[in-house]
C-alpha cells in the first residue's frame, strides 16, 4: 500500500469514528474505550455549546437548585466532623453526597463552569462576555440556593445541639487561617474541581463518573481545602448563628475562596490542557473575530441537531 493510501485509510478510519449527535466523540479513535487530549476537549467544547447558549431562566434555576444541593454536603461534613472530630479522615466521609447530587444530575454549579466555557472563549467560538454572564447567573443562583439551605439547616432542627455548634467551626477556622491561606487552599481546590470536569469528559460510564467525584471532593474535605459554593453556605449558616458582621467574613473567608477557586480552575487547568490539545475545532464553524471575543454576545458553536445543523449554521453567520 501506498503512503497516500495508507494515509486515505487513516483519515476513513476517523471519519466513521463513533459521535454523538452534537458531533463530539463517543469513542476513542486509537483504543475504543479511551479518549486522547484532543478527543477529551472537543467533547468539553461541545457540552460547553449547551451551557453558553442557555437562557438566564435556565442557568439560574439550574444553579439555584446546585446551590441548595450542596446543603447536603455541609450536612454531611457536619454531621461527619461531629461524629469525628479528631479524624479529619472520617469526618469528611459524606463530604462528597451534595456534588454527587449536582454533577451527576447535570446542574449547574460555579466552579464546574470554570473549564468548559473558558475552552470556547480560548478556542474563539464564544465571547468573553458570554462567558462572563454564565459565571455571574450561575454564581448568583449557586448563592440564593445556598442561603435557602443554610437557614434552613441553622433554624429547621435538624442538627443536635453539639452538630449545630460544629457547623459553626468551619469559617471560624478558615478565618484563623488568614486571607491567603485561604486563598492558597481554594487555588487547589479549584484546580481539583476543574479537573474533575476534565475527567468527567473522558469517563463513558456513571460508575466511573460517581468515583471520580467522589474522590475527588472527599479529598477536598480531608485536607481542609475550600470550595466557594459550599463555603456560601458555611457563611450563612455562620452569620446566622453568630454576631459576626457579613461584611468582615464575606472579605476575610468567602472572597479569597471565590478568586482561589476561578484562578484555580481556569489557570492552573484549563490553559494547561488547552496548550497540550491540538486545537482542533469540532463543529468545523467560524471563529470569531478578536473584536467579537472582546466585546461581542455571540457564541461561534451551534446546538442544533444535525439533521439542521448546517442550515442553521449558515444563517447565524450570514
């Protein structure tokens, strides 16, 4: 065989690789059952199409019901740190409940958007702020959610006298901490969490899916990193319970674990990966002009389905 044929058998080969409706892979071209790099982020680029292109409606009750999940977690390291208190080990066993919850029941949370959305604004098919308004709508749902569940949880009766105190003891020991160790600790976390989206990406079964997540986040509880939606909640249920003044905790405690948690997981993970893929663009659509990147609202990727993907392709761009 011939160097050009073998090469047209190649390029047959990965033209009937297996893909999903929105024209990501579903499989791998070298080994089935394992993506590569390239193959990982062209399928982080095409769930990202769903959530820039989303509607503020649906970004935020979809980030308002994460937020309140995540009460689950707070419950369970609560109850988990009053059971345990001398082992850490133990008492981040159910750390992980509240994010399985979201990840695996695909709603939106902050720190899960800061990788997918980011590898379109780096890859030119959407708009810095489009990126912009996804973070601010799913922030502030994640936000709303996780009041709701701390006031519930600080004034429902649900704790023991003991647990109720323990809940307390997460901002007051991140306050002793100081700003930036906290912000130190966050900035790991966010890389963690960002990585999780990445492998979640290269998982094809929810088995796997559920064991990547939770050890993932149990590790976050075991070490005594931060993660700003669940310290939301932590600091609600602290002003609530003490007299400590919002202003103070809000700057001190939950500010540095916003910043470490975004730079974590756009810095440290996203453009890593971003350098080491190929830059292939899957669908094969226009990028967008620097200008459009900057100032504009659009996102280059088209959702649609692809018996009308095309049609739709051109007359958004025309």
């Amino acid at each position: 065989m011939s160097e050009r044929e073998d090469e047209d058998s190649r390029n047959e080969v990965r033209d009937s690789l297996d893909r999903a409706a929105s024209g990501a892979p579903a499989a791998g071209w070298a080994v089935r059952d394992r993506f590569s790099a390239n193959e990982i982020y062209e399928r982080i680029l095409a769930s990202a199409t769903e959530e820039i292109a989303a509607s503020k409606q649906r970004l935020f009750f979809s980030g308002l019901a994460a937020g309140f999940a995540i009460t689950l977690t707070f419950l369970g390291h609560t109850v988990g740190t009053d059971m345990f208190p001398e082992n850490r080990f133990l008492g981040a066993i159910l750390y992980p409940i509240g994010f399985l919850y979201i990840i695996l029941g695909h709603y939106q949370l902050y720190t899960e958007n800061t990788l997918p959305p980011v590898a379109l604004v780096l890859s030119r098919l959407a708009s810095i702020p489009l990126l912009l308004r996804v973070w601010g709508i799913v922030l502030f749902g994640n936000v709303v959610g996780a009041g709701l569940g701390a006031y519930l949880l600080a004034q429902g009766g649900i704790f023991s006298p003991e647990a109720l105190q323990t809940g307390t003891t997460f901002v007051s020991n991140g306050l002793d901490h100081g700003w930036w160790t906290v912000f130190n600790r966050a900035l790991v976390a966010g890389w963690l969490v960002a990585g999780v989206v990445w492998l979640d990406h290269a998982a094809q079964d929810t088995i796997s899916r559920l064991v990547i997540i939770y050890i993932s986040f149990y590790l976050i509880a075991a070490t005594d990193l931060y993660h700003v939606i669940t310290a939301a909640c932590e600091v609600f249920y602290f002003l609530i319970l003490t007299d400590s003044g919002a202003f103070a905790v809000g700057i001190e405690y939950w500010l540095p674990v916003m910043l470490g948690n975004t730079i974590g997981g756009v810095i440290l993970l996203t453009l890593v990966n971003y350098a080491q893929t190929e830059q292939s663009r899957y669908p094969d659509i226009r990028e967008l002009t620097l200008r459009e990147v900057l100032l504009s609202w659009r996102g280059g990727v088209e959702t649609s389905p692809p018996s009308s993907a095309s049609d739709t392709t051109d007359s958004e761009h025309e």
